[in-house]
C-alpha cells in the first residue's frame, strides 16, 4: 500500500515543528516530528494498526488514527492507498477533529 500526505496533514506538522523550535528546543521539535513520520511506518504493512476513528464513523470510508506524542495521526484507508488527513492534537476539544 501507499503511503500519501495531505497537504493539510503536512501543514499541520510543520506548524507542530515550528511551534516546539520557538517554544522548547529545535531537539524537542525534531524529537515530535520524526515520532509523528514514525508512527505511519509501519502501516504499508499493518494498515489496520490504527484504531477506528469514532468522530468520524458518519463518513464514508474507514478512518483510524494512531497516537504520536499528544497527537493523532488520522488517515483513511483505500483498496491500494494510505491517506494521512491529519496531525490532530488530541488535547484540544475532540468536536474539532470532526471534517
């Protein structure tokens, strides 16, 4: 299966990046970014390793998420495809995840 990144989910991660580079350190924002590109390794092989995606079971599709640090990693599996749709930090209001 293939691995593809939205542009949001990208954006969302740069911004994760450039908040923790003014905020902590540039390792601390190295360190959450390569967790975030970590966690979605593996799925080519495991695409259901993710959990099902609650907040968006009323779409058409299968969504599951899996956690990186205090994100989640949201993405829809197709027949021949992997789509990450987004970096959702999961400590803010879950009603925001839904799309």
């Amino acid at each position: 299966m293939k691995i593809i990144w939205t542009h949001e989910a990208l954006e969302e991660t740069k911004l994760i990046y450039n908040y923790y580079k003014l905020t902590a350190s540039l390792r601390v924002a190295k360190s959450i970014k390569n967790k975030i590109f970590a966690s979605v390794k593996n799925l080519q092989s495991h695409p259901r390793k993710g959990q099902i995606e609650e907040l968006l079971l009323h779409k058409k599709g299968e969504y599951r998420y899996l956690v990186a640090s205090n994100y989640k990693v949201v993405y829809k599996l197709t027949e021949k495809e992997i789509y990450i749709l987004k970096v959702f930090d999961s400590r803010r209001n879950p009603e925001a995840l839904k799309m």
